[in-house]
C-alpha cells in the first residue's frame, strides 16, 4: 500500500528483496549471477513481483546479469513496470529488459541525453537519480508497491535516503567470500550512530535457507 507524504502526496511502499550467501554476499567477486535461492524462494520471489507494481534495479544488474525482470507466464499487460536507474546512460541497447514482454522506464540524470528504444526516459536529478523525486512520480503515476531487486549499491541508496518500508532477505546455505563480492548494502556506509533500525517480523525456512522478514523501525 502506498504511504502518504507530509504534503498529502502518495509515494509507493518500498519493498526491498534479495538473496544472500551465509556470509553475506550478493555474489562472487565476479559480481555475476549466483543462484541462492532454493526452489521455494524462487517461487515467493515470483509471487511477490506478481503482487508489485514495479520492479526497480540499478544499470550495474542489468550489465552483469542482463534479466528480464518478467514473471514467466504473463502478458506485457499484467507484468509489472520495470524500472533501471541509470545515471550515466549505460544501459545497452540490446538489453533484455528492453524487450516487448513489459514496460520499462530507464531513469537517469538530467545531464543524460540518451534515450532507449522499448523504454520511457525520465531524467530526474542532476549527477546522480534523484530516488525520493522518483517515487513521488511513480506515485503520481498510481504505483503503490515498488520491488527494489538490487544491486547492493541501489538497495545502500535506498536505505540511506530512509525510503525503506520492508526488507526481505533470503540466506541461502553457502559462503562465497571475497572481500570485493557485493553485498546487500554497499556504497560508502553509514555512520555506526545513524544505522537504519529494523524490526524483525518473521522468519520461514524455504528449502535449505531462511526468508527474514523486517518493517523498518520509525524513528
């Protein structure tokens, strides 16, 4: 459900999910794919984007594991919005999350002059996307759930600019290592006396891992 902003504006909630190893990477040092999730995840991956409006990930997903980020099965009609932040216009044009199977929005900078074909260009913030202005666009757009699917860079920039509302995160049974292998959280960090405070609110063992589930704490 959408939350309401100071000024009576909608923004959508903001629901971060992804998959970590046991020691806390996203992936190897490679920063190519690495399939966590059991078969059990997988499928709560795939009803929770059923559920959302939009799905939202950086240009350095799509550059590594070039997806579709479409729920297999439906039409370009009832897949979700997919959404690539991309500020320095990098997306390449033959991008799967360019094709026919669901609209895609590549938002980038307002110093950017590219443009996609299979996509709409929203330019929104100078230097690097603006993420609190997006979501007021995305909310007067009617999108009341956004899925945040990563990388660890656009999740860090997500949590930093407090636009969280809940964090899953499914720690699947493996260890990668690697101080350079990514994690949920990267970009420059917090100060440890401005941490974001989170709220368990659940737990489930899928398969061989745990789903954890977490409101982020107001205040």
């Amino acid at each position: 459900m959408a939350r309401r902003k100071d000024d009576g504006g909608m923004r959508p909630r903001v629901i971060v999910n992804c998959a970590m190893t046991a020691d806390g990477k996203l992936a190897g040092r490679s920063r190519r794919q690495l399939r966590i999730s059991s078969p059990q995840d997988m499928e709560r991956v795939r009803e929770l984007r059923a559920s959302s409006d939009a799905i939202l990930v950086g240009v350095g997903t799509v550059l590594a594991d070039d997806p579709h980020l479409t729920i297999k099965g439906l039409p370009p009609e009832s897949n979700p919005l997919r959404i690539v932040l991309d500020s320095n216009g990098r997306t390449p044009s033959g991008a799967r999350v360019l094709d026919a199977r669901a609209r895609t929005i590549i938002v980038t900078t307002e110093e950017c002059e590219r443009t996609w074909t299979g996509a709409e260009t929203i330019r929104c913030g100078r230097g690097r996307v603006d993420a609190a202005r997006l979501l007021d666009l995305l909310g007067e757009r009617g999108v009341d759930t956004l899925m945040v699917e990563g990388g660890g860079e656009i999740i860090f920039s997500f949590f930093q600019a407090g636009l969280v509302d809940q964090y899953l995160v499914f720690v699947g049974s493996q260890v990668v290592g690697g101080r350079d292998s990514p994690t949920p959280a990267d970009g420059d960090g917090l100060p440890e006396e401005s941490a974001v405070r989170l709220r368990l609110t659940g737990s489930e063992m899928l398969g061989d891992g745990i789903l954890l589930s977490y409101e982020v704490a107001n205040g």
